[in-house]
C-alpha cells in the first residue's frame, strides 16, 4: 500500500470556493443540496461528478489517488480565480478524493452556480478541464493484472487548450 | 538547503517522499534534474528519460527556473486527476 496522505484538509478562501480534499467517500447530492440551499441569487446551478469505472475490457478493483498536500489546494483555488476572470460565478464547489476508492465511488464533484445556464455550464467544464491538466493528483489502478499509474492523456491537455 | 519532494512513480520507483539538497549557489531546475539524474540507474530513468512536471513552492515551473536556498522542489510525472 503507497503512503496515503491522511486526514481531512479543505480551505475556503473566497467565501464563495468551496474547496475540499477528502480521504473518505463522499455524497455528491450533499455538496449539491448544499449550494441549493446557500444560493437564492443565481438562476443556474450545473454540477459535474467523476466516478471510478469498472469496465468489462479493462478491469478495476480499486483505485489510488495520491496529491500533493498544499499545492493541490492552492492549484484549484487558482483554476477557480481564472473561472472567475472570465464569467460571472457564484459558488464554487469543488471536492476531489483522495486515497483509495472502489468502482462508483465519487473521484470529484464540481458545482457551479452564475446568473445564466451558459454561464454555469462552461465554467463546470473549464472548471474540469484545468483540474485535469494543473492539480497534482495522481491515480494509480489495481487491476486483477496487477497495479499500474494511469499515464496522463494528451486528450486532457487539448481539451484545457481550447479554452 | 532546499527541500525536494518526489509524488507518484517517482516516490514509488526511487523508494523517496523527501530529501535535502545543500546548495551553494543558485542552480536552474535544469541543472538540478541532471545532478538527481546522476545519483544512479533508477535516477537517470526518472528525471533524463521521462516526463517530469516540477512546482517550486508549490506552483508548476519549468526547467528554467532558479532555484534559491530554502525553496521547496516537487518533482512528479503529469497529473492525472478528476
């Protein structure tokens, strides 16, 4: 078993980011009610969620996600002032595991609320696209063959491109 | 002194979470990664045949960068979150 980096960190710098690293699995529509229930000001809430899959051609039993404590917080609160830069955002949530996860658990939640669905829709999408390409998570998959480091795609690099 | 981090394969490979790096004067990030290259086999496999990303205190730099004493130096392969 690789080092796990324990414990619960989160910080909350704009009062509007949301930002936590959990070592534990987590409830999506949690983090979801919890923007229903803070915002009355915007029209749009998208949310995105990521999970661990299982697929029959290529077999997961678990997954690692190791990150860099202190950068890994620093780096979303920097993809999400870049967000902001370009639209008019209300909340933003993002959560992201840590340690181990098992097929359907939650890897990431992101959740978005502005004035305007168009608004809301492509920050989650910038949001994720950023995340993918400069947060320092690594996973690393236990199959039945053995376990591997996902290499990094350069499908995530392009789709951060576009932007 | 700076103090260099090592994440994913690398950490796993080189059997290193951490280590110190005495510094006399300012070196590139360059510079660092063919010093590291040379401590053996595992080593030059890691930072001069394959990808490594570097953050200096904690944000993503190139091999450009100049290192000063009491920076902290993570190296690490691309990220491969969300």
């Amino acid at each position: 078993m690789p080092d796990s980096p324990s414990g619960e960190t989160s910080a909350t710098a704009p009062a509007n980011n949301h930002i936590q690293i959990l070592d534990r699995a987590f409830e999506p529509s949690a983090m979801y009610q919890a923007m229903l229930a803070t915002d009355v000001h915007h029209g749009a809430l998208v949310t995105f969620t990521g999970m661990v899959r299982d697929l029959a051609a290529k077999p997961v039993n678990a997954m690692f996600l190791e990150h860099y404590p202190g950068m890994t917080e620093r780096a979303l609160e920097d993809i999400i002032a870049k967000a902001r830069t370009r639209w008019v955002l209300g909340q933003v949530s993002i959560s992201h595991r840590v340690g181990m996860l098992y097929p359907g658990e939650p890897i990431v939640f992101v959740g978005v609320t502005s004035t305007h669905r168009r608004e809301a829709f492509e920050a989650c999408q910038f949001l994720m696209d950023f995340l993918k390409m400069d947060a320092p998570f690594w996973k690393k998959e236990f199959t039945p063959d053995g376990e591997r480091w996902v290499a990094a795609k350069s499908s995530d690099c392009e789709a951060a491109k576009r932007w | 002194m700076i103090k260099i981090l090592l994440f994913a394969q690398l950490r796993e490979v080189l059997k290193c979470h951490r280590l110190e790096f005495p510094l006399s004067t300012p070196l590139s990030v360059a510079e660092l990664k063919s010093q590291l290259a040379g401590r053996g086999d595992l080593w030059h496999l890691m930072f001069a045949e394959q990808e490594v990303l570097v953050a200096v205190n904690q944000v993503m730099r190139d091999n450009e960068t100049m290192l000063v004493s009491g920076d902290e130096v993570a190296f690490f392969p691309p990220v491969t979150g969300g």
